[in-house]
C-alpha cells in the first residue's frame, strides 16, 4: 500500500516541476486533514516504538542463550 501511495506520488511530481500543473492545484483541500496526519503520526510511533522493544528483546534474549 506504501508503495503505491509513492508511485502514484511520485508519477505525479513531474508534472507539477514541469509548470503543466501548479503546486497550489495539486494540493488537496479536503477537510479534516489535521486530524488524519495526527492519527498516521501516532499510528507510525506506535509501530516504531513497539518495534524497537521487540528487536531489543530478541537481542537481549539471544545474548542470554548464547544463539
């Protein structure tokens, strides 16, 4: 799904660099885009943290056993 929120975001950037398409006309205007960039930041610290205790505990258990 990242992937190919940066492909499509990605494809679209050339147009706009190329004058074909302002920058102000391709910004979206829609409502309530604080509210969703807030929730995606929490969501993504969430995972990051939740990720860096895992990877630490893996280490931490294999330093123990010896594997």
């Amino acid at each position: 799904m990242e992937s190919g929120w940066f492909v499509t975001e990605f494809g679209r950037q050339p147009w706009i660099v190329y004058g074909i398409l302002r920058t102000s006309a391709a910004a979206t205007s829609a409502p309530a885009l604080g509210l969703t960039f807030a929730a995606f930041v929490v969501i993504y610290v969430g995972l990051a943290i939740t990720s860096a205790r895992l990877l630490l505990a893996s280490a931490r258990h294999n330093r123990e056993t010896g594997s």
